[in-house]
C-alpha cells in the first residue's frame, strides 16, 4: 500500500490499507481474461495482444516496460494472421506502430 498511498490525492480513493474507498467488489482479471469475458474479443488473437499489454500495466511506475521494449515485443513485429483477423487489434497495432 506504501506507493498507493504516495500520490498527492491516495486519500481520496485509497484507505490507510490501500483499499479502494468507492469500489466495494472489484474483479481480478487478467489481461487477456478482461478482453475475452469482458469484451468479447477472440482469445486466440488477444492472447498475443495481452503479453504486449501486460508489462505496460505494472503497478510500479519502475517496473513498467519502456517504450523502447515495447517496439520489439513480438506482437508488433508479427503480422495477424488472416484467420484470425481482428479490426481492433489492427487499429491498435497502427496507432502503435507510429
């Protein structure tokens, strides 16, 4: 809870125990679990997506991966597959890839 509780308004959204003050029930998902369950999206091409994803979302600021390491991740780097060919992941793909 120490880096929860380090921002200038932690009060406000966060007790002294680094629980959310207004979210009672917050689901714990994975990445890829969010994308499939939550928005509906195919898991065979949001498994590649969400590994591309995950090592932005780190908690710790430190430990979050550049931007450096993320333009040679994989996912970028491969072209989508025709059968399983996603307009979104594509979308993102180019706005990413810029």
């Amino acid at each position: 809870p120490e880096l929860l509780l380090s921002g200038k308004r932690a009060a406000m959204y966060f007790d002294q125990d680094g629980t959310l003050r207004h979210i009672k029930e917050l689901g714990r998902y994975t990445v890829l679990e969010s994308l499939v369950f939550r928005h509906r999206k195919n898991p065979v091409t949001m498994a590649p997506f969400a590994e591309f994803l995950q090592p932005m979302l780190h908690l710790h600021p430190g430990k979050r991966a550049t931007a450096e390491e993320l333009l040679h991740h994989p996912w970028l780097q491969s072209p989508i597959p025709h059968d399983s060919w996603d307009p979104e992941a594509t979308e993102a793909k180019a706005v990413l890839a810029k």
